[in-house]
C-alpha cells in the first residue's frame, strides 16, 4: 500500500473580496512558484489550518472560480459554527480561521484539488443547478463553464435573503451574456428592496410549483447542493418530477451524510470502481469484517468498501468519505486499490476503506 506521502503545498492569499454578509472569498496563488494545478468544475481543496489546541485540522473548500482561469483558486468561506462532530472546537473553527486570519499575503498548507462532485462535460442534456446558501460555490465553477458551451442551463439559488445571498452580481452577468443560461433566486424571507432584482422570481421555499415555473419540460442533470435538510427535500422533490436518479449529482459541505440510508435520497455515487466487478469475483477475491465474523464475495456492486460494509449492515465510523479526514482508516491484511487518492497515505497494514476497493481478498477489522 506504500509509503506515507503528503501532498500539500503552499498557497498565498492575493487577494480577499467580501460577497456577503456571511461570505468571504479567497483568491489564492501559488507560493512555490509552481503552476497551478487544473481543476474539474465542482472540485474542492483541502486546508491544513491551525486548531485551538495547536494541532492542524483539515478543512475542505470548494473552488468557486471559473476552471479556464487558472492565475489564481477562488475559494469562498461561510462563517459557521463548529461542527456536532467536534464540540471540542471553538465555533467557526475553519471558517473563523479563513474570515478573521487569512490576510492578504498569509500562506495557507493546502491540496491539489480534489473531489467526485464534478460536471460531466461529456453529456449534452440540460442542465439544472440547485444551490442552497453557500452551496453555491462548486456550482459557480460549473455555470462559469457551461456558460461558455452554450449547453442549455438553469442555476436556482435558494437563500434567507438578498444580505446573506453571495454571487448575485456575478451570475446575473454570465446570465447578461449567455443566451443559454438562464439564473433565478428564491429568497426564503426577502427583505425591503429584496425583489427589485430581475433574478428574483421567486419567494419562499422551493417547491414543485417553483421548478415547474422555471424549468420546460426535459431530461435534466443535476447538479446539487447545499445545507442537508435542503439537499433531502429537493432529492425528494426531483425524484416527484420525474428525474431519474443516476441524473442526480450531489455535494455535502461538513461531515457527509449516507443518502442511502435516507428515506428521501438515495442517489447514486458519481465515480465508479476501475474495476470489473465480475472479474473479481471470477477470481475468489472476497472481503472478511473480522470483528464481525462475516466474510462476503466481492462484485464490484459497491464503489467502496466503505459501501460494500454498509450494504452488509455494518455502521464503520467516518466523516469526509473523500480520504482526507481518516476517521474511516482501519486494520487490513492484504491490498486495496484506492479510485481517489487519500490525502496521506495509510501506513502498511492500514486502508482508509471510504475511497478504497480490494486489489486482492482482505480482512478488515470491523
């Protein structure tokens, strides 16, 4: 499984730019002198910041800048509180880092950019962007480039209000100057003045009724994101409307949650195994939880062990199922083969099971 390796590098704040009330943006250039890396639209960076207690902790950010512009990442950072699963931490822990010391000119440890939540360029069917809050930020990478490809789009933003609501400016200008994208804003409780704005079409929750209005009838893709009691009811909602669900892209901000095991989403993984499951069976590889005294015939059905334990009942603990926070890393004898690249790589004896299969039979302790 090799050896431990890490991949950060250093990235210098050029430049901050505050978006709302709530936001502020980062534009970030190398501070190695190294080209920066190409990004896919949807992908995030990973931020090695200081704690509290003097330990670095991971945080993730999405690139909100347009893909073709690579001078500098743009990331954009929500103030937020800290999160249930580290009550230790002060509130806003990452955020708070990011508003209140990320200077111009402080330089941040941070990834190559990552992340399976990415547009799918090849497809020719319309698009729909479904934002909520901050959410908007791997999704404005996305209508950057689609705005571009003259592919048919439509980006809804659902936010509190006009003073909380980030990017406004920016996607009334690509709508300015796309005949083929198309931008509107449903504001939860729009203050005095909030409806002035021609995106403004729509006030209060987004319901049937909202999408209906907006969108003709089509065979969509979607792309979406936000807080996850949004994300649950528009899964549901789009699923009421015909959207077939391997057509539902999605991306979770903080601890990620497993749509599966909710009543109302169970989307599909966007990436799949680089391997043939059948091939792997027809070869006896099989997968032994030996805490659990279970042991099962892989066939590639699950895109991770991770997956694969699920479906089988177990519960492992994890966070990020990206490879970066290791809350999923466990004990395992015998070889994985990783489909996104861990941040760090386990020690020998060890797999971070959450962006791993099996490359022979293993046995994991769970």
């Amino acid at each position: 499984m090799g050896q431990p390796r890490t991949s950060w590098r250093p990235y210098r704040v050029a430049r901050r730019v505050r978006e709302s009330a709530t936001v502020v943006s980062l534009h970030l250039e190398a501070a190695d002198g190294q080209l920066l890396l190409p990004f896919q639209p949807g992908q995030f960076l990973t931020f090695r910041l200081p704690g509290p207690d003097g330990r670095p902790g991971p945080r993730n950010y999405s690139i909100s800048s347009d893909p073709a512009d690579l001078s500098r990442y743009r990331i954009s950072v929500k103030r937020e509180q800290a999160p249930a699963s580290r009550p230790d931490l002060p509130p806003g822990f990452g955020s708070g880092f990011m508003h209140d010391q990320a200077v111009v000119g402080a330089i941040i440890d941070g990834s190559a950019p990552k992340g399976q939540f990415a547009l799918d360029q090849a497809s020719s069917r319309p698009v729909l962007l479904l934002a909520g809050g901050i959410g908007i930020t791997p999704l404005l990478s996305m209508a950057h480039t689609l705005a571009r490809a003259s592919r048919p789009t439509w980006l809804l933003h659902a936010c509190d209000n006009r003073e909380v609501q980030p990017f406004a400016d920016e996607v009334a200008a690509l709508a300015a100057t796309s005949g083929s994208f198309t931008a509107a804003t449903c504001l939860k409780e729009p203050g005095e003045g909030d409806g002035t704005r021609a995106d403004h079409r729509f006030s209060g929750l987004v319901t049937a009724d909202v999408l209906r209005a907006l969108l003709p009838i089509g065979d969509y893709d979607v792309y979406l994101c936000g807080p996850t009691g949004f994300m649950q009811a528009m899964y549901a909602l789009l699923q009421d409307l015909g959207v077939r669900k391997e057509q539902i892209r999605y991306e979770f901000f903080g601890p990620a949650i497993d749509l599966k095991a909710l009543p109302t989403a169970v989307a599909r993984p966007v990436v799949r195994p680089p391997m043939s499951g059948p091939e792997m069976a027809d070869h006896g590889v099989t997968v032994t939880f030996a805490r659990s005294g279970r042991q099962y015939p892989w066939d590639g059905a699950a895109r991770t062990l991770l997956d694969f334990a699920e479906a089988h009942g177990l519960a492992p603990a994890f966070s990020c199922r990206n490879g970066i926070c290791n809350t999923c890393l466990c004990e395992a004898e015998g070889e994985v083969s990783y489909i996104d690249d861990p941040l760090e790589q386990p020690q020998p004896g060890m797999a971070l099971i959450c962006c791993s299969v099996p490359a022979t039979s293993l046995v994991l302790n769970l």
